[in-house]
C-alpha cells in the first residue's frame, strides 16, 4: 500500500517489512510508485483529497463510486476541479435500495 503523507510516522520509518511505502513529494510521484507496485493490477485511490487532485492532474482513468443518499457534516465536491463539460461513460452499474454503485470511466481527449 503507497501511503502519500506529508512526514513519515516515526514509529513506521524504523519498522522493517512494512506493508507501506510513504510518498512524500507529489501525488503523481505516489501514483506512479503504486503503478509500478501493481505492476499490471488496479491502483485504487481512496481519499476525497488525493482523488480530487488526481483528476485535476488527469492521472485517474476510471471512477468508482459507492453513493449513499444521506449526508454527514461537511461534504466534497470532487468533480468541482473538472473542466466543465467532462463525458463520463457508465460501464457498470449495481446498486441495492440503499447504495448506488456506477462504475465510470473518464472520456478524455488525447
């Protein structure tokens, strides 16, 4: 698991066979220590934060989204960085009465 951080924890630098590698400098620097990590699996970002800045960088190729329809304190708009408009392709979708899950991929133009 690639952890993005600002500082190593103390307590994690010393530990030997740690299941982390901390990433200090970069979120595109982290995503592509978890790429080469994976080798040819998924990388999975999980943190509103990280995956904001991922999609202004246009580092994310497809968005999983488990949406709850109940709202606790304070929320993230994590589509707000998107230059307006932005195709989003549904490829899965699945959900129960009380979760929606559409899988999306980003259309970009390259």
């Amino acid at each position: 698991m690639v952890a993005f951080t600002h500082s190593v924890p103390k307590e994690c630098a010393a530990e030997e066979n740690s299941p982390f590698t901390f990433v200090t400098f970069g979120i595109a620097c982290a995503i592509a220590t978890a790429q080469e990590i994976a080798g040819d699996a998924n990388v999975v970002v999980s943190a509103p934060s990280i995956t904001m800045k991922c999609l202004e960088l246009g580092l994310l190729d497809e968005i999983h989204i488990d949406l709850v329809p109940l709202l606790l304190g304070k929320t993230v708009r994590l589509f707000d960085v998107l230059e307006p408009p932005t195709e989003l392709k549904v490829v899965a979708a699945s959900g129960n009465s009380h979760i929606t899950q559409p899988a999306c991929r980003l259309n970009r133009s390259t």
